[in-house]
C-alpha cells in the first residue's frame, strides 16, 4: 500500500519520510553503496524495486525498517535520514567499528 501523506501512514502505524533515506545513500562511496544496499534487501526482504521505492520516500517505513535502516548508516558514520557524516575523525569510527 502507497502512502503519500503523514496522516495516512500514522493511521496504519508507519513514519512517512518524504525523501527517504537517498541523501545519505549518495553521500556513501561506491563500495559503501553495494554494501548498504545488500545488507537492507537482505535483513529486511526487500527486493531491487523496493530498495530504491524507500530509498527516494515513496513508501512509509514500519519502526523496525527505520531500526535497521539507521543502524546501518550508523556502523558506517552518516545519519539515514539527513545524509550528515557522524564521525569526525578515525578514532570515533574505530570506536563504534568494533563494538
């Protein structure tokens, strides 16, 4: 089901992110990429279609789809949704790295 609206996605339980995840995926280098992208079709049962429909917001995301979805970009030093590095120097990422 499409939701194109806040309202819609509260009522059916989700969060409606208008541009998705797509800044933080292009601020990510090619191997980056393939890896993020494998990793959410993967832990979450997306197919090719669907990866790229939540990368650009067209769909809501469930509570665990944001879960995961920030957890990734977080291992790899961006926040999902406003595409900012997080890390600001080798020694914060080594940190969270090895964890």
């Amino acid at each position: 089901m499409r939701y194109n609206t806040q309202k819609k996605a509260k009522k059916a339980g989700n969060i409606y992110l208008p541009h998705g995840f797509e800044k933080a995926f292009y601020n990510l280098n090619p191997s980056q990429m393939n890896q993020v992208q494998e990793e959410l079709m993967s832990t979450l049962a997306w197919s090719t279609t669907t990866f790229y429909s939540r990368m650009r917001g067209v769909y809501s995301y469930s509570p665990r789809e944001i879960e995961v979805v920030e957890s990734v970009f977080r291992a790899l030093g961006f926040d999902a949704w406003t595409g900012e590095r997080t890390f600001l120097n080798t020694a914060e990422y080594e940190t969270v790295k090895h964890e």
